[in-house]
C-alpha cells in the first residue's frame, strides 16, 4: 500500500503544480489585461491634459495677439489723425506751392 499511497501523492503533486501554474498563467493574464487597461487610461489622461494645455496656450497667445493688435491699430489711428491735422494745417500752402509748380511760378 505504500507505493499506491506514494503514486497518489505524486498524481496529487502533479495535479497540484498544474492548478497553481493555471492559476499562475492566469493571474499573468489579468495582471497584463491589468497593466494595459491601466497604460491606456494614463495615456488618454496624459493626452486630455495636453490638450487642456495646448487650449490654454491658444488661448493665451490669442489673447496677446488681440491685445497687440489693438495697440498697432491706436498706433495707426494717432498717426493718422496726425497726418489729417497736418494736412489740415498746410493744405493751402501745398495747393499754392503745387499749382505754381505746375504754371511755371516760382513759389
């Protein structure tokens, strides 16, 4: 009987090491799927942060765009009103100078 008893522990040994190397395989499965699932939602974080990001430097640099849009554009009315204002002021005397150049006068 000693030798059954020993072949049964052997079988039982074997059945044993073959349900733990399942159980093995099969947590490594779920660890993976684990892993993957856990890669893949880092990745949509990382990438819904970047674009959160990228937004606000849009933003930002719309922001400074448009602030030194208006300044060009103040810029070029106050030259502008400069310009009226001296043609204002010597539009005469321009009209006088032009028309004596053009019937020969001296001005």
């Amino acid at each position: 009987m000693e030798y059954l008893d020993m072949v049964r522990q052997i079988v039982a040994a074997e059945h044993n090491a073959k349900t733990l190397a399942e159980e093995g395989r099969r947590q490594q499965e779920q660890l993976q799927a684990g892993l993957e699932g856990e890669i893949d939602r880092l990745r949509a974080d990382y990438m819904e942060r970047a674009r959160r990001r990228v937004e606000l430097v849009e933003q930002t640099e719309r922001a400074g765009a448009e602030e030194t849009i208006a300044r060009l554009d103040e810029k070029q009315r106050q030259a502008m009103k400069r310009v009226e204002t001296v043609y204002e002021q010597n539009r005469e005397a321009w009209a006088d100078t032009l028309f004596s150049l053009i019937v020969g006068e001296r001005p």
